[in-house]
C-alpha cells in the first residue's frame, strides 16, 4: 500500500515535472557513515531512476565533505542526506533529513511544484 502511493505520488509530479525547466536534477548530498543516507539507499535508491520523475529529474550524488557542484545554494548543506532540487544551476528547494519513502515522494511532489514552468 505504500509502495503504491508512493507511486501515485511520484507519477502526480510527473505531470508537472514534464512541463516545468529541463535543465533539473535532484543533488542528494551525503556523508560516509549516515544512517539515514543508507536508509534512503534501501527504501527508494533501488526504484528513483526507473521511476518517470527520476528519468526527468537525475540524481547526482554529492559528498558533503568533498568537492561540491558549482550551484547557486540558498543557504548552507547541514544534514545528510539533504536532496536540493536545481534548476538551471540556483537552488529550487531542498529536503533536509529523510522521513521515510512515503514521505520522501510527497515532499519531492512539492518540491517539483516548484520548479519554474516554461512554455
């Protein structure tokens, strides 16, 4: 059941990533040794990029104690993982922390509401 409105969810973001700015990915920033990173590694690492949002929104790993991407941030990386949604190099939104997949593809869905639309 969870898995299934998760998929719900995530197909309902579809529809607005699909006319929103090409130029997005969703950068998760992580550290060696997080539980939570690995957590998210189990639960929805497995099914993001087979998912329609995750082949309109790539994922890109970052390291938070490494090199970081050269983007337009709206404040500092803190926790791990935090996901920040970009679009066109600048910091859309970001989830801090990750509350478990159902929660994940919800708080994504409102994050990608967010993207500008484009015509």
């Amino acid at each position: 059941m969870r898995l299934l409105r998760a998929a719900i969810i995530a197909l309902a973001a579809v529809v607005i990533v699909g006319s929103s700015a090409d130029a997005a990915e969703l950068l998760m920033y992580r550290r060696d040794g997080c539980p939570w990173c690995r957590a998210w590694d189990r639960e929805v690492g497995p099914v993001y990029g087979k998912t329609e949002i995750g082949r309109r929104l790539p994922l890109r790993m970052v390291d938070i104690n490494g090199k970081r991407p050269d983007i337009v941030l709206k404040g500092p990386i803190v926790y791990t993982p935090t996901f920040v949604l970009v679009g066109n190099t600048h910091e859309v939104g970001r989830i801090e922390g990750y509350p478990g997949d159902s929660f994940f593809w919800e708080l994504l869905n409102r994050l990608v509401q967010q993207l500008p639309v484009t015509h």
